[in-house]
C-alpha cells in the first residue's frame, strides 16, 4: 500500500501569526533577534527560520528595527548639533503657591556625538585609521660589518643570529605575497 502525503518532520511549529505584532512592537524599542527568540521561548535560529518562512513576519521585524534605528541616528543627530526643547519649571510663590514657568531648556552640541556621527557617515574622511608602513628587515650583507654606538654590539648580535637563522632554514625569510599585501607581516 502507498501513502501520497509525508509525515510531518519533527515538532510543531510554535510560530502564531500574532507574533508579527508582538515582534515589531519589540523591534522598535530595540529588541535583537535574540532579544525575540528569548521573548517566544525558542533559538535564534528558529526565528531566522520564521523569518525565511513567514514574510509577514519578517517585514513586522524589519520594519521594527527600521524604526528604532531611525530614532537613534534622529537623536544622535540632534545631540551631535545640538537642540532645545520647551520645558517647565515648578517654583514656589511668596505665599505658598506652585507656579509654573515655561522657558526653553538648550543643549550644546556634543563634539563626541558629531565625532561618531561623521566616523559613520563619512569614514573616509573622519576615519582614525592611519597609513601603515611595511618595514622590513634589511638582509644582513646590507647591516654594516661593525656597527658603532650604543646598539652596536646589540646589532651586530642580532645581525650574527639572522644570518645563522637563514643557513639553518631558508625559507623562514620568503614571506608569502598574501600577508605583505594585508599588513601581516
């Protein structure tokens, strides 16, 4: 007897459609995939799997962390540049009463703020990276036979222990054009 239907591979999915709700809501305020796995009792991978099976799912978390991520890059912006808001101030009257005084609260700009901001935005020109330059050593025909001074003896130890270190294994001194190119060596 042939059966046409496959029998269903592992456990149920605990995947609900109400979850896409409840995952945006959490994104916007800064919730993580593992921030939401924790929140529906699964793993991580389970919910890149809901993601990858339920678009809806996927759209309510991406559009989540748009949101939030939008909220913070507004804010650092605006403590980068800096702003001012209405605010209130309570004081107390000569006879006894509270009264309120509006006033417009300042800001200055935040230097660390717009530092990170333009690190982000324009890496290229605020980046603190700086040109590294490859030094090698030079090979020990090129060290002069007796170097004077106080690092002479140093040097001309160094220079010894080089050239003993070439006989023993020659290829110790190739280095492979890969690690030249990234730095490494």
């Amino acid at each position: 007897m042939q059966h046409d239907h496959q029998p269903a591979r592992g456990a149920p999915s605990r995947y609900r459609p109400e979850f896409v709700t409840q995952a945006e809501k959490l994104c916007r305020l800064g919730a993580t995939d593992v921030d939401l796995a924790d929140f529906f009792g699964v793993s991580r991978q389970t919910v890149h799997r809901w993601k990858r099976g339920n678009p809806e799912f996927c759209d309510a978390v991406k559009k989540g962390k748009l949101v939030a991520d939008a909220n913070v890059a507004e804010a650092l912006y605006r403590r980068a540049v800096g702003y001012s808001h209405p605010a209130v101030r309570i004081s107390a009257a000569a006879d006894g009463r509270h009264v309120a005084i509006p006033y417009v609260r300042k800001y200055p700009p935040d230097t660390t703020a717009a530092i990170f901001w333009l690190k982000n935005r324009r890496p290229a020109e605020w980046s603190d990276k700086q040109a590294r330059e490859l030094v090698s050593t030079p090979p020990p025909n090129e060290v002069p036979a007796n170097p004077q001074g106080p690092c002479g003896a140093h040097i001309r130890r160094i220079s010894s222990d080089v050239s003993r270190a070439k006989v023993r294994n020659p290829s110790f001194w190739q280095v492979p054009p890969s690690r030249i190119a990234s730095g490494c060596v």
